[in-house]
C-alpha cells in the first residue's frame, strides 16, 4: 500500500531494510538517494559501518539471530509473491533492489556482500516460483485458446472477443515470462557469476544451494551445462560445507529419471570427480557422494566402469559408519538384486526349496573372498545388515551349509564355507546385541524402544533356527579349528528360555561342546567353549544343573589328563611327546580358568610350584609354553581368590594364604622380567600390570578381608617395568621387514601387541598406581613414534594434567631432559649437534612445540604448569655450568633454552619478568665477558621472554606460589614439592620467581 502512495519512500525503506539487515547503522537519506548513485550511497555507508566486532545478523548465533535469517528469506519470498501480478514489472521496484543487491555484493565489506547474495539468490529463487506460475498460466491459457478456436464458427464475431481477450492475455503472460527471464539472467551474470567462487565459503554455500532448486524447479532454463558447469567447478572446492552444498544440489536432479537423461554430458565430464568425492575427508560429504553415484547408477549403469565401482565397493570396510553403510547401499544396488524369476525352481539334492537370497549370498561370499580383508566381516556385515533382508536369512545360509547341492548348484568349497560362517556368526552377533564393530560409533548407546524391541525379536528368531540347525553344523565342522570356533560362539546369543522345552537340543549341545573341547587346543576354540559353557550357565533356569554337569565333567577329565600328563612328564622330561601332551593341557586349564573358578581343584600351588619357579630356578628344565600357561591359570586364580573373599563366601583367615600366594607370585613374575625367554618376558609383565590394577588401594574401600592383599610397587619393581617399555615398544622396525609384503601381517601383530603392552603401563599412571614422574619414559617418544602410539600416548599425557598439572608440566620437562642428555652424548661424534642441520635436535624441538600445544589457549588455567617448566629448564641449564670441553665456553647444557623457549608463549606477562629474573639470578655466574654464537640460545630465550603476547593477561596474583604450599594428589610430589622448598628457601627472595 505505501508503494502505491509514495513508490520513492517505500523503495528508500526497503533499501533500508536491507542496509540494516547487514548490520549497518548507517541510514540512507532522500537527499542521497536523489543526488548519488548507488555506488557512491554504498560507499558512504561503508565509511559509517561498525566492524569492530566483526559480527553482523547472518553470522551471529542465537535463536533469535537465527529466526532472523529465516524471516528474512522469508520476507524477500513475501515480497515478490505480494508483487508478482503486476508491481514486479513496473520496471522501477525490481530494478531499484536489483541495483542495490548488485551494488551491495560487490562491496568489500564482508556483511554487505554476505547479505545482498543471500538476498539476491532467494530473489531469484522467488523469481522462478513466479515464472513457474507463469509457466503454468501460459499452457493453460493457451489450451483455453486453442479450445475456443475450434468451438469459434468462421461466421461468428462474438466469439472472436473472447479469443482476442484470450490472446491479449497469452501476449502479457508471455512479455511477462520474458520480463522475468530478463531479470533472472541479469542477477544471475551480474551476481551469481562472480560470488559463486566468493572468498567467503558461507557465500559459495549459498550459491550453490540456490542453483540447485532453481535446476529443480525451471529444469526448462537452468537444467543447461551452461548452468551445470558452475555446480561442477565447485565440485572441488576446498571447503567441506560447499561440496556438500553442490551435492545436495545434485541429489534431487538424479533422481529424475527424465531430468537425468538431460544430464549425460555433466555426468561423463564431473564423474570422476563424484567418485574421488567417495573418499572425501570430510564424512557428510563422502556420504552423499556415494548417494550421488547410487543414483547415477540407477539411470546410466553404462557411465560407470568396473574401476569406479570398486573405489566405491572398498568403502564397506571404511571406519565411518555412515560412509560404509552408504557404500553397502551401493552394493546392493548393483550386485543385490533379488531376481525371483531365476531362484524360483531351484532346489538342493533333497528337494528343498532354496530361499531366493542363495544366489545373493553365494555373491556375498564371492565378495568378501576377493576382497581379501578377513577377519574384517564384521564390518562388511554392519554395512549391509539394515539394508538388505538376506542379512538375517539365517536358514538361507544353514540350508548352503547343511543341504547338498543340487543339479544346477555348485557345492561350496573349504574356503567359501569359512566365510560363509564368519559372516553368519557376525549378523548373528550384531542382530542380538546391536553392537557396532570397533570403531563404527559408540560401543554402549542407549537403545530405542523400537530397537530393544527389534533385538529381541531377532534374537528370538535366532534361538528357535538354531537351536535345532547348530548341533548339525557343530557335529559337520567340529574337526575344523576356524569354523567351530565361530560356530562356538552362537549361543552365546540364544534367549535361554527356549532351552526351557529343548533340554534334548541342550544336551547334544553341551556334548558337541565337552568333544570339542577334548579334540582342540586352538586357543580360539577354547575360549569360544568356555564362553559358551559360561553363558549358558544360568541359575535362573531348571536346566543349569545340566550344563553344570556338563562343565564340570569336562573340567574333571582335564584335570585327570593334566595329572597324568605331568606324571609322564617327570619320568621322561626330554620327550616331545610329553612336552606337547603337558602344554596342552595347561592351555586348557588356562582357558577355563579365565572364565570359571577351579579354586576347589587344587592346581594353583602344583602349576605354581613346579612351572613358574622352576622357570626362575631351572630355566631348562621346563618348556617355556608350560610355564606361559602357567602363569595365565595362576594369575587367574589368584583373581578368583580375590572375588571369593570380597563376597565373603571364604573365611577371613583365609586372606593371609591368598597375600602368601600373591607376594610369591609377584616375585617370581619379576624375576621373569629378566628371562631369556621374550615370551615369558611378555606374560609376566602382562600379569604383573595387571595384577597392580586389580590389587591396588581400591581394596581398602572394598571389604575388610580383602584390605591386606593390596600391593604396591617399589621403585626397582617400576624400574624394570620402565626397561620392558623401552626394550619391548619404543624400538625402531628394520626397514627391509617393513617393505616385506610377506611380513606385513605379522608386523600388524607385532604393533598390536606393542600397543598392548604400552597400554598397559599407561594404566599403571593414569590409575594413579604408580607416580606420574615415570610417564616420562613414555611420553619423550610422543614425536619419534606418533604413528604407532600417538593415541595412546596423547590420552596418558592428558589423563596426567587432569590428576596434576604441575607434575605433569615437571614429568613434560624431564622427557625432554632425557632426549636431551642422550643428544649430548652423541653430540662428540656429530658436527651438526644442536644446529638447524641436526635432524633429533629438531625432532627435539617439535616434541617441545607438541607439548606447549597440550596445554592450549587458556594461559591463565596452565600459570602454575608452565612456570614450572620453565623453572626446571633453567635448573637443568645452568645446574652445570663447567664446560670440561672448553672451560671458557658456555654452559654444556645451554642449547637446552632453545627447547624451553618453545613454552615461552604459554607465560602470562607478569611471569615472563618473573621468569626472567629468575633466569638472571643463574645467569650472573656463568654469563662471560664475550658474547658469541656459542651464547645464541640463552639470547633467543631472554628474547622471548621479553617480547610481547597477544594472550598476555593482567593478574593481581603474584606468581611463584606454584612452588610452595599446594594440594598433591601423588605420593611422590611431597618429595618434589620438599626439594623445591628448600631449593627456594636456599636461593632467597630474589629466586623465588616472585614479582
């Protein structure tokens, strides 16, 4: 209405609006509005605009902020709507906010670019809805025209009014249309054009959203490669966000069979880049890029060759759960294809009807093999088990197992039955428990109602096919270590209840179970069989007694073979017959040890007796398998020891015996520590950090019986847990062995089980069982071995700072102390020592920057930590002043400043000069009469001490107190915490790092 009274003040308001909406104070006036254009209007504005907070409405958060960008967009679709009869076309209010828009875009002021593309693109996007309608107007005014000239007699002039009246309106809907393509393709080349490739990621964004609904909506104007070709340059932007943009651009177009034909040239010139898109870094996008190539797919299966569809097939073992279930999605659209007609009439040699994923599943099985990634199928499965039926076809994949094939089948070979079973026990795993595999998300999620419910009905339809088909496979297989340790592990996730009406299927069960456990000694197969024994004992039903029965049979009979196997070994200890026999039997009595308790068999004190101090006193005398079992079943029961008297089933005088056990055990592992053998070696350190952890002072808060089995380690026991480390993990690989593709496998072993030793000791520090000063061993090694334990290295260094910051700071300062003294050492020999040439100086130096980052940007939070490292920096430094070399030279530890100067940044300014003094008072007695290059690193650490901080805040606080009287969490920071006392107190006022 006020555009139809005053058009020029209604065009100056809604200038305003805009000027305002990019967060602009500034006002424009009729005066300027009449005498300058709009550049020049802009440019004024742009003299007045209020950047100091660098913030304007699109980029600030908030509910509000961002109710106010959907009601602007909103407002611009209003406005065009409202006008789209007959105001748009009046050739002053499009062209009045066209200009302006234009004008706005091109500024250098991000906030008034920002917002007039925003308002641009959404003009635009309300200007196709109009020609849409327009569009859609017109064919109907033409039908109603071509249908009236036909029903029109040649002699009849009434008529032909109407036809004029029809054709004058086709005439303006038609100079309307054309009016509005005007418009368009000039925002489009005026605007479009050149903010499409903006600086600013967030425009780049907009843009290519807006084209995208634009291709969508007018696909008659904008679905043109000339269109197209914008979407596919952005294709590679650098910007996460703005691919995914251009990909959701894409997605809606290919699903149109008929907008897809119109496609083919951008599809065979972008499609090597949206399958690159696949292995994108960032998920969402790699996501969509396989939803793009999924739909690709569907109406150009010719485009894609076998190449792109394996770059896309691999990604089912990708890490990133959504990348790999699009990936299967994928899968299943090109290789599982359920075809009824061709499965219709096939049958095993019996008669049986086959289901009609047996193809499917023969395919699945094909390639899984090709894909030579074993050991892998759970995350194969995790990829297709919610897309695809064929995943839970449980009697699909028994009846390939257990029914013959028949005429037109072929029967499955060693290799595919393997892992066919593999991939059933996996879905059956997932279906009952809905567990990712390792990496795949969160391991314990709270589940839905939904999918509660969805578990239980699958585990219900597992327990009643398996338990009549697993005792046939079972019985089939049970001579095959690798399939019957899959197989072992399936009712595991039975729903006990249906065992209830089955005791028959339960007993052939615990038969097949107590015979595999008499024919194998696969430790796989062992442990599946304890594990099963363990779950299916549940005293919560009628049948427990059975399976109680069953173990227990099994356990008596070991325990009878295991003492006629020790007889046979005493009376002829070199025979390898009876080595063998023994071992076996230990590896037995190990696996169920780890899973039920054999206290009342009375083998802890003969396994103890006559392996694990032999071992120690007669190295030769035992095979060293025997005694690595040996110590597992020992140190399993000393654990069930500890369960039975914190439940209080056992007297309390029993507690002195278990302590006697525990003490001789922890000694005879220590003294394995030093064996000839590596796997001894292995097994005790294993169990001795294990051990520390389970009987460590949490005991006390336990029971009263168990408070007297705490164990604590001294100082030589830590020592050589320390050397196992560094001897065992931090050891460099042989680079041959590394490029050995025959040893690859066995390398990822070897790692593994290095990060499993490291882990362990890391849990020694971050339970607080041993001091946090001995982390140091570890964390010097955070830069040399990144790749291999970075994680795990990254984690204790941050459990650490949260139990103590400043024994944290001081633990950072003796790792880098100790690389340090060993580059001093080798410094005689190395010309290049200490210099920028010196490769572990540098190594050095990056260790220093990597911990100054840990501590990151709140300086304030980190004071007391990073004063202390400086303070044990500048100890170590001038502590030794002679240098034997050259007794006029500098300090031998002086380069040392260069690697704490990497923490300087990290000072507030009241602590550099505190610093600083501190660092003067050494200084005045080794500071020469000459400076020379010698002297360059206490130069560049005066330097930036001295040199100012953006981070520098002000404090009243006055620094140094971190050395005094502060609350320990660790025993050994009272010691610490002494010396520094008394190392102040010694150094008087001026030392004190004080202000």
């Amino acid at each position: 209405e006020s555009y139809r009274q005053d058009r020029e003040a209604a065009i100056l308001e809604l200038m305003q609006f805009f000027i305002r909406s990019s967060g602009c104070k500034g006002k424009i006036t009729p005066h300027m509005r009449e005498s300058l254009d709009n550049g020049q209007i802009i440019r004024a504005l742009v003299e007045e605009f209020d950047e100091e907070g660098a913030d304007y409405p699109l980029v600030m958060t908030g509910p509000q902020w961002k109710k106010f960008k959907s009601n602007f967009c909103e407002f611009i679709h209003t406005l065009v709507r409202q006008c789209q009869y007959s105001i748009i076309y009046d050739q002053f209010l499009m062209e009045s906010i066209i200009s302006l828009l234009i004008g706005l875009s091109d500024s250098q002021v991000r906030a008034f670019r920002h917002t007039a593309t925003l308002a641009a693109m959404k003009l635009m996007t309300a200007l196709v809805d109009v020609a849409l309608t327009l569009s859609i107007n017109l064919d109907n005014t033409q039908r109603q025209y071509e249908a009236e000239r036909q029903k029109t007699p040649s002699n009849s002039k009434r008529p032909s009014e109407r036809l004029d009246l029809l054709m004058s309106k086709r005439q303006e809907l038609e100079e309307n249309n054309d009016d509005i393509k005007t418009m368009l393709g000039y925002l489009f080349k005026s605007i479009f054009v050149h903010r499409y490739r903006d600086t600013l990621p967030e425009i780049r964004s907009i843009c290519m959203t807006e084209i995208g609904i634009w291709m969508k909506r007018l696909p008659g104007i904008f679905l043109d490669d000339s269109y197209l070709k914008y979407v596919g340059w952005t294709l590679h932007d650098k910007v996460g966000d703005v691919r995914l943009k251009c990909l959701h651009s894409l997605l809606p177009l290919y699903e149109s069979e008929e907008i897809t034909r119109k496609m083919e040239l951008f599809t065979n010139k972008f499609k090597d880049r949206i399958v690159a898109m696949t292995l994108d870094k960032e998920f969402e996008v790699a996501v969509q890029g396989v939803r793009l190539i999924i739909n690709v797919h569907k109406h150009h299966r010719d485009i894609l060759t076998d190449k792109d569809c394996e770059h896309v097939y691999e990604l089912v073992y990708a890490t990133h759960r959504s990348v790999a279930q699009a990936a299967g999605e994928f899968l299943n659209e090109r290789l599982f294809q359920v075809d009824e007609e061709s499965t219709a009439n096939l049958r095993s040699r019996r008669g049986k009807k086959r289901s009609q994923h047996s193809p499917l599943i023969r395919d699945l099985i094909q390639f899984y093999i090709e894909s030579e990634l074993h050991e892998h199928g759970a995350y194969l499965v995790d990829s297709l088990i919610e897309s695809h039926p064929m995943m839970k076809d449980w009697e699909c994949m028994t009846d390939l197992l257990l029914e013959e094939p028949g005429p037109d089948e072929e029967a499955l070979d060693d290799r595919q039955e393997t892992s066919l079973i593999e991939i059933m026990v996996c879905c059956v795993r997932q279906s009952a428990t809905a567990e990712t595999p390792i990496g795949r998300g969160p391991q314990k999620r709270q589940l839905s109602s939904k999918e509660s419910k969805q578990i239980q009905d699958d585990k219900n339809r597992i327990s009643e096919h398996f338990i009549q088909t697993l005792p046939a496979l079972m019985d089939k297989y049970k001579t095959d270590a690798e399939k019957i340790a899959n197989l072992l592990t399936i009712p595991q996730y039975f729903e006990l209840s249906y065992f209830t009406n089955q005791t028959d299927q339960l007993d052939t069960l615990l038969r097949l179970i107590s015979q595999t456990v008499e024919i194998h000694s696969d430790k796989d197969v062992l442990d599946s069989a304890v594990k099963t024994y363990e779950y299916l004992n549940d005293d919560n039903f009628s049948y427990a007694r059975n399976v109680w029965l069953s173990k227990s049979t099994a356990i008596d009979s070991l325990c009878n073979k295991y003492k006629e196997s020790v007889n046979n070994f005493s009376q002829n200890p070199t025979g390898d017959e009876e080595k063998v026999l023994v071992i076996m039997q230990l590896k037995k009595i190990a696996a169920f040890y780890s899973c039920h308790d054999l206290t009342s068999y009375g083998l802890w004190d003969d396994m103890f007796d006559r392996w694990i101090k032999t071992a120690n006193s007669d190295p030769e005398e035992v095979p060293y398998n025997a005694v690595k079992y040996a110590i597992s079943a020992c140190h399993m029961g000393l654990v069930w020891e500890l369960h039975l008297l914190s439940q209080s089933r056992a007297q309390s005088d029993h507690s002195q015996t278990v302590r006697t056990k525990l003490f001789d055990f922890m000694t005879e592992m220590r003294s394995l520590l030093n064996h000839q053998s590596d796997e001894l070696e292995e097994e005790a350190f294993n169990s001795i950090c294990d051990l520390l952890i389970i009987f460590c002072n949490q005991l006390e808060n336990d029971s009263p019986v168990v408070a007297s089995l705490i164990y604590k380690p001294d100082a030589n026991l830590i020592r050589k847990l320390e050397t196992f480390i560094q001897q065992k993990v931090f050891v460099e690989e042989d680079e041959d062995d590394t490029e050995d593709p025959n040893k690859t496998n066995s390398g990822l072993e070897a790692l593994h089980k290095k990060r499993h030793f490291l882990s362990a000791f890391s849990k020694l520090i971050v339970y607080n069982i041993i001091p946090g000063r001995h982390a140091a061993c570890v964390i010097k090694h955070y830069v040399k071995f990144y790749g291999q334990y970075g994680d795990i290295i990254k984690t204790t260094l941050a459990k650490a700072r949260e139990i103590n910051k400043v024994i944290c700071a001081k633990t950072m300062a003796s790792a880098l102390v100790n690389v340090f003294v060993e580059l001093r050492s080798e410094a005689a020999t190395n010309p290049n020592a200490f210099t920028k040439q010196d490769d572990n100086f540098q190594a050095l130096k990056e260790l220093a920057k990597r911990f100054a980052l840990s501590f990151g940007l709140d300086n304030m939070k980190n004071r007391d930590a990073v004063a202390a490292i400086h303070r044990e920096g500048i100890h170590f430094t001038f502590n030794t002043i002679e240098n034997p070399e050259n007794p006029l030279g500098p300090p031998p530890n002086l380069p040392f400043l260069e690697i704490i100067s990497e923490f300087s940044n990290k000072l507030i300014k009241p602590d550099k000069k505190t610093v600083l003094t501190y660092l003067d008072r050494y200084v005045k007695n080794a500071l020469p009469g000459i400076h020379n290059d010698e002297w360059q690193p206490l130069m560049s650490y005066r330097a930036s001490l001295i040199q100012h901080n953006e981070f520098d805040l002000p404090v009243n606080r006055a620094p140094g107190r971190q050395y005094r009287a502060r609350k320990r969490g660790r025993e050994d920071e009272g010691e610490a915490e002494a010396e520094d006392q008394q190392e102040m107190e010694s150094d008087h006022e001026g030392s004190e790092m004080n202000e």
